[in-house]
C-alpha cells in the first residue's frame, strides 16, 4: 500500500517520537515529559501518542545500543526472522512497526513526527522524503510561516530508487524535525523549547486540516539530497584533514566550484571540484564521522505545491 499524497480523511492516530537518537537531547527529554503528562499533545480531534523511540540508548545517553535505529526501519529490517544475536535497534524497530505501523499498510498510524538534534548548525531542518507528498509540504509551509523570524529549510532527504528508511516510514504519513547546533549529550533550552513549539504548530495545522480547513497553492524552497562527501583520508582509512574553517557553520549557504571545503593536516587546502553550486549542510555533523560523512550536498529548487483541499465531510449516517 502506498499512502495517497493528501490524506482522504481526519488524522486521527498521530505520534510523535523522540529519542530516537539516545543521545539528542531534546527529543529524549520532550518524549519523557509527555509521558508523564500528555495534555498539550491534545488536540480536539485527536491525540496525540508520546513515545521514546530507543529507551535503550537514551539510558545509556548514546546514539544507539547496536545500530542506528534510523536506518534500521526498511522492509527487509522490518519483515526479516529475528536472530538472538541481532541489536537491539532492530528489535526495537520491529517493535515499533508493530505499534505504529505496519509500514505500508492500511493499519498504519496517520502521522509520525520524528524529533532530533544535530552538531551541526542547520538552524531549523524539516526533513521529508520528497515533495510528491502534498499534504506534508503543506506542513512545512505552514511551519514556516509561524517562524518568520527564524530559517526554517526543507531537506528532501530520499535519493532516486531509495526505499525509505527512518523510523517515520512505518506511518502513512511522516517527517522529521532537526534542531541544531547542540552537542550530543547536551539539553539546551532554547533548542528544547523551540522544539516544543515546532510540535505544537504541527499539531495544530493537523487539528485544522481535520477542521476542514483549505490551504492555498504555493511556491516554496527546498534542498534536494544530491549525496554525501567523505573526508580526505589516509591509506589505511585515518583522516588526513578535516573542514575548513571556511566552510565549518555554513550549513545551506551555497558552495562554489574551487570554494575550500577541506584543510589537510599537512597544512594544504582541498577545494570542491564540482562544476556547479551546491548546498552542503550537516556539516562536521558529529554523529556522521562513522558513516564517512564530512557533509551532504543538495541542490537548491523551487518548488510549485498545488492547493490542500478541505476535506470533504463525511455523509449523515
């Protein structure tokens, strides 16, 4: 089952997930404080579920137990027999389909928001899968508009023929909030509480999309996934360099062909080779140096998203 791009009728089983991460602390701390007291993720016409995505790693206040439970949430993670030695986040993935999903079926919860932290300074980054789903570039937009005074960018992160991995996939309809700066381990409260804000403007554009309200055609700004770049390394695979001072904090802000990106430790520049301006962001993302991720690059687009209609009320029994 594919989830249609605007959804046919109210939201009513809506979840929002911290910890997914162990270690990012906003989501981790909003997630234990709406367990213990829900009231504000209560709309009028629907409620909204808490939950703690890796309890595991956020005990141990680390990204994940065995593997990153973010990329642990593809059908073939999901539908595979489980082994007494697998990690624990591919358990708890399992485990979380059956809660909030199954992915790709009817079953599935309506909506999932998907809260993080990065190292890395992306201000505000809503993170979907791609623009074909109106109904959550609608969501976007409308977050924008209720933070004017901040950048708030749309990272479309799926590359062509990639299955969805993340733990929002396993719902019909799903995105992911990165706040950042903020150093792993760390709760710093204005990320925290300008996260609690950003989840309380998604609940209430789903409170008035259920409401039966209309949302106008538009045109927006968005940052495609066009892959990731490594960082110079030696033979035997140690760093040989790292981010240059001129690119370290320049998240979305446009890289020119010959710009440095890389300042080896021998003292030369390594400059982008590319024959056309990118946008790098989550760069010198702490959480990527595993991954062999100095920084992802994207392209900038407009975008034309077609109107949100109002929902069509439901006959008179």
């Amino acid at each position: 089952m594919c989830s249609p791009a605007v959804p046919q009728g109210p939201l009513r089983r809506v979840a929002v997930t911290g910890g997914t991460h162990g270690n990012e602390m906003s989501g981790v701390y909003l997630a234990r404080q709406w367990l213990r007291a829900p009231g504000e993720l209560q709309r009028a016409s629907f409620s909204a579920v808490p939950v703690l995505a890796n309890p595991a790693a956020a005990a141990a206040c680390c990204r994940y137990v065995g593997c990153d439970l973010n990329r642990a949430c593809t059908s073939t993670f999901l539908t595979s027999r489980a082994a007494p030695d697998e990690p624990y986040e591919l358990t708890r993935a399992r485990e979380l389909n059956q809660l909030l999903g199954p992915k790709n079926s009817s079953q599935a919860f309506d909506f999932l928001l998907d809260l993080h932290n990065t190292t890395a300074n992306v201000g505000i980054c809503l993170i979907a899968k791609a623009t074909t789903n109106i109904f959550i570039m609608h969501l976007c937009h409308y977050l924008q508009l209720q933070n004017p005074e901040l950048p708030c960018r749309i990272f479309l992160y799926q590359l062509s023929g990639e299955e969805s991995y993340s733990v929002d996939s396993v719902t019909k309809h799903g995105m992911s909030v990165e706040l950042g700066p903020q150093p792993q381990g760390v709760l710093r409260a204005d990320l925290f509480f300008r996260m609690r804000s950003l989840v309380a403007s998604v609940l209430d554009f789903i409170e008035l999309f259920n409401q039966g309200t209309a949302f106008p055609a538009f045109e927006m700004e968005v940052y495609r996934n066009l892959g990731s770049v490594d960082f110079p390394r030696t033979e035997d695979g140690d760093l040989a360099g790292t981010v240059h001072p001129q690119l370290q904090d320049r998240d979305f802000e446009p890289l020119q062909p010959g710009a440095p990106i890389f300042q080896m430790f021998s003292g030369e520049d390594v400059v982008y080779d590319g024959d056309s301006t990118v946008y790098p962001l989550f760069i010198n993302e702490a959480a990527y140096y595993e991954k062999r991720v100095a920084f992802i690059q994207s392209e900038k687009l407009m975008v034309s998203v077609p109107a949100l209609p109002a929902l069509t009320p439901a006959p008179l029994p």
